[in-house]
C-alpha cells in the first residue's frame, strides 16, 4: 500500500498504522529514531526513523505486495507483540526469518503425487531455508523485539515468523523481487510437500535429494513403488510426475515403465501417458500405472520417455 499526505489519519488495524497521525511517507510510518510501532505487528525499517507493515490478511497482503516486495538486502524488522513481554523462552525461537521455496508437487503418505493447483509459493520450516538473524529486545519496550539478518539479505522471497505464544503470526516480504529470475529462483528453491493421509502436512524435502530421470528439459521423479492386495489378486502400483525444468511449453512423449530382475535384466515392459499432453515451463504432471500379478522376480522398476526425440520444443 503506498501511503500519500492525502490519505485520512484514521487506519484500521490491518493498514500501516500512523501513530497519532504525523508525517506519512510512501515507505510508512515516520517515528523518532529510538521508537517502535505501538500497533502490535511485523514492521521493516524502510527508511531512518520509518517503519512499514508487513503483516495482514489476505486482501490486504494482495494490495500491498508491490510496496513489500522491494525492500533493500540491509532492512532490519521490528516485531511488537504483548505475549513477548512474558516470553520465557529463546527469542531466536520465537521470531524467525526463512527464505520461501517453490513447492513441485504435494505428496501423500500412501505415494499419492498431486500437481499443484494454486500458488506454489510455501515457507518450510526447517534448516535448509531458515536465515540466520539475531533477536533482541528493544530497550524500553518489553514487547517489542529487533530482528537483525547476520548478513544483507539475497534477492527473493522471504517470511518471518512470530511465534511468541498463542496463534503463530507470519509476513511475506519480497527483496527486489521484481528484478529476480523467478523460474531460477524456484529452481534454486525447489521442494516437494508431503502430506498424512488427512491432507495435513508433514513436512518438505529439497527436489534436489529425489532421484529424477528424464531428458533434455523433460525429467520423470519416482515414489517407490507398492504392492496392494485387492481380493487376493496383487497389483504393483508405479507413480510419479513428469517435470518441465525448460523455459518452453514442452509436449509429454510417452512413457515406458520396465520391470527388472535382481541382475537388472528386463522381465516385463509397457508404455503410457501421462496424465497431460504437455507442460508449460516448470509445471508437473502425474501419473499412476498399475499392474496386477507383478513377477515374483521383480526388484526394480524404470520409468523413462519411450521416444525422447519427440518431447520437441514448441
């Protein structure tokens, strides 16, 4: 949201808030220097003096994304919130910074692979993407903390979170995002999304750690596959997802799953599609194949595209 002298001294809790409305700029709220936002919430330093919003719902987060998605590598972020004034625990735990990944596919505990439908953007909770930063409190304000990144921030996505009692509270911000490569960026920060059987997460995995065959800007990923048992007869159950790392639309040639024996001869073949004719750049397809009385000698199983040289540029 870009702020103006026009704009009326009364805001709602959801706005950059302007305190007892002085000078507002277009970075947000002007405050002496030593000061913080009284209205609780997650701020950046835009500018000396100045802090802008970060936190909202998800309308207000859609109006504002072109202010928030150009902050510079060296802001600093101020958290206020009443619960951090009786935090007992580590400040580190309770607000943290992450770099966002892009989400390849959702998969469940049964081997389900889902394409994504929707944004693809997610903030993993884990080592990988958590950025270093050192939490402190603010002298005088007991319920407001500082949060400072160890080193200036890359270009791309980011999200803090604060979590210092109750319901976890997060921001997304953006450093220079319109200038950033966006499909290098996801490819840089690519994971998979693995879900329980209700649908509830239960965690990410870098894409760069699962086994991806494939050719040219075509790549096929496995779930090890399963066998069930459906009224006695046994079914050997192969899925997976065709990913498009090219820059181009790219058409889907078909697919050829093999079975292999313990000294990696071939025992059975067929061919078949996926569940899509083709791909725009980084987009996935699934598929499931079954096959009922698999080979007792079966040990392995292949997927590859039956004919590469099909799988042309458009």
């Amino acid at each position: 949201m870009v702020l103006s002298s026009r704009m009326p001294c009364v805001v709602s809790l959801l706005s950059l808030i302007v305190a007892g409305c002085g000078s507002v700029s277009v970075s947000g709220i002007s405050l002496g220097d030593n000061a913080v936002p009284d209205e609780p919430g997650i701020y950046a330093t835009a500018a000396e003096g100045e802090f802008m919003r970060l936190d909202g719902d998800r309308e207000w987060e859609v109006d504002t994304w072109a202010a928030r998605s150009t902050l510079k590598g060296d802001t600093q972020f101020v958290i206020t919130d009443p619960a951090l004034s009786g935090l007992t625990g580590s400040l580190d735990e309770a607000v943290r910074l992450y770099r966002v990944a892009w989400v390849r596919s959702r998969i469940a505990r049964n081997g389900d692979i889902t394409p994504i439908s929707g944004s693809r953007w997610s903030t993993p909770e884990s080592e990988p993407f958590r950025v270093a930063a050192d939490v402190y409190r603010v002298a005088g304000r007991e319920d407001a903390v500082r949060m400072v990144p160890e080193t200036a921030l890359g270009d791309g996505l980011y999200s803090i979170r604060q979590d210092a009692g109750g319901t976890p509270t997060y921001a997304r911000l953006g450093v220079n995002w319109a200038a950033v490569d966006h499909d290098r960026y996801a490819s840089g920060n690519c994971v998979d999304q693995y879900l329980d059987e209700t649908g509830v997460q239960l965690g990410f995995r870098l894409c760069e750690e699962q086994p991806l065959l494939g050719t040219g800007g075509l790549h096929v990923y496995l779930v090890p596959p399963r066998v069930e048992t459906v009224d006695t007869i046994e079914r050997l159950i192969v899925q997976g997802i065709v990913v498009n790392t090219s820059e181009r639309d790219t058409k889907i040639p078909p697919l050829t799953a093999s079975i292999h024996g313990a000294d990696g001869a071939v025992i059975k073949e067929w061919t078949f599609k996926a569940n899509a004719a083709d791909l725009k750049p980084h987009d996935s397809a699934a598929f499931e194949i079954g096959l009922n009385d698999p080979p007792p000698a079966t040990k392995t199983v292949r997927v590859e595209f039956s004919t590469p040289e099909t799988a042309a540029l458009r």
